[in-house]
C-alpha cells in the first residue's frame, strides 16, 4: 500500500506499529513527520506537509491509542 500525506489514518496506524515505544503525548509533529518519511510505502512529495496534516496524524494514532487494540 502507497502512503501519501492524504492516508493519515494509515499513516498513523503504521507509526504506531514501528514505534511501540513511542508516548504519543511526548511525539512532536517534527517526529512525525521525520517518521513518515522513513516509512518505505511513504510516497509523497515532502513539502505538501502541512501542520493540519500532521496534527491529523497525531489525532489519528492518538485516537487509536485510546480506543484501538
């Protein structure tokens, strides 16, 4: 599967399996964003970055934090 910066979910659902460690409240959107462009299916132009996009990622495994398994 492709990530590009309109697959937030997928996105976060994928940070949050490579970084188990991670406490999402102590993550900046600097992280996040150096995260996913060393995601290897992350194929998107890094200047469409956003910082409405990133938080949207980090709502996203936030959320998934909370109420996912």
């Amino acid at each position: 599967m492709t990530l590009t910066w309109d697959t937030t979910y997928a996105i976060a659902l994928e940070l949050r399996r490579q970084h188990p460690e991670a406490n999402i409240e102590e993550v900046s959107l600097g992280q996040i964003h150096r995260w996913t462009l060393e995601l290897s299916e992350f194929e998107d132009d890094p200047a469409l970055a956003n910082d409405g996009i990133l938080y949207a990622i980090y709502q996203d495994w936030f959320e998934e934090n909370i109420h996912g398994q």
